[in-house]
C-alpha cells in the first residue's frame, strides 16, 4: 500500500526527469502499480483510512511522485454532490494532450501537490479545456474531453510527467496576475 513515505517531495531528482513511455500492451507489474496509485488516492480522500493511515488528502498521484520513471498518472476527483460517482476517475498510461483550448482557468486557492510541503501562493493559469488520450488499465484506447477542475489536475499530473512542477508556471514578478484569457475557476461552498 501506498502512504506519504512513498512519495518523494520537491527537491529529489527523480520529479525533474521526463518519465519513459509504457510499453502497450501495458504488463501486469505495470497494471498492479496504476491499481496501487489509485487506491492510495481513494484512501487519501476517505476520512477514517486517512487519518489512520496518516495520508494527505490529494486528487492526482503520477508515478514520478513515487521514484518510478513511468508515464502514469492515476487521477480521482470526486463529485462533491455525489458520494458514489466521481466526476473523473482513472489511472493514465502515456497521457497526450490533444486538444487544449486557448481560454485558460486557475484554481482561486493556487495548486498544491503532495510532493510540496510548503504553500506556494499564486495562479497557475493552465488550459481551460483540453481532450487528452491515454491507454487505461484494460489496454484499451480512451480520448476523452476534460473541462475546469478537470483538465487542471490532469494538466498538473502530465506536467509531472515531463518533469515540471505546478510552481515553475507561477509569475514570479507577480504571483497572482492573470491575463485577459485567464478566468479562476468558482467552486461552492
């Protein structure tokens, strides 16, 4: 099982190298680690396994974060409207961005990552939308559309993948300008 032990924080090699494609069709090592990578997630956001297990709670986990050079990223994002429906959930084997809209979006409260134990302020304008396409745990081929907190966090995990952390898109002169393309993103209480 997975815990914060595990992931490796900013600073370490290992998150400023480009991970290696997977070879299709993916191997049962490979299919066991997206299963790991999920289910720390799922357990990161339920409150009891969290707690007992001292995780801290995250959305998006890619193999990099846990010293493995492999283009995966496995993301769950829950539907805070509906306990049993995510609004993404799946673990991503050589994520490409195919399509990425012009408008952009950033998180209010900046991004955090559970590689970084430090708040970081400001924006980190990324694609308001973007459609990627991935191979999943079953070998099969998925395009699929992505939009606001969506493609944000996919956007987050891929740049983990390419070596990039959420910090390096941060203006450094001003860490909370946005430009007239960039919207932040509203979320209700």
């Amino acid at each position: 099982m997975i815990t914060m032990e595990d992931i490796i924080r900013e600073g370490h090699p290992a998150l400023r190298q480009r991970a290696k494609k997977v070879e299709i069709p993916i191997s049962q090592d490979v299919k066991d680690l997206g299963q790991e990578m999920m289910t720390f997630l799922v357990n990161s956001q339920d409150p009891e396994l969290s707690e007992k297990y001292d995780l801290r709670a995250g959305v998006g986990l890619a193999a990099p974060q846990i010293d493995q050079g492999l283009r995966i990223a496995a993301v769950h994002i829950p539907d805070e409207y509906e306990d049993d429906s995510p609004i993404f959930s799946d673990v991503l084997i050589n994520p490409i961005i195919k399509r990425q809209s012009v408008k952009k979006a950033a998180l209010p409260t900046g991004e955090g990552c559970l590689s970084v134990d430090r708040e970081v302020p400001g924006y980190v304008a990324r694609s308001k939308r973007i459609t990627i396409e991935y191979t999943d745990l079953n070998n099969q081929v998925q395009k699929v559309k992505l939009n606001d907190y969506s493609a944000v966090v996919v956007q987050h995990e891929i740049d983990h993948l390419n070596g990039i952390m959420f910090y390096d898109h941060i203006n450094e002169e001003d860490p909370f300008y946005l430009d007239s393309d960039t919207e932040l993103l509203e979320f209700e209480d």
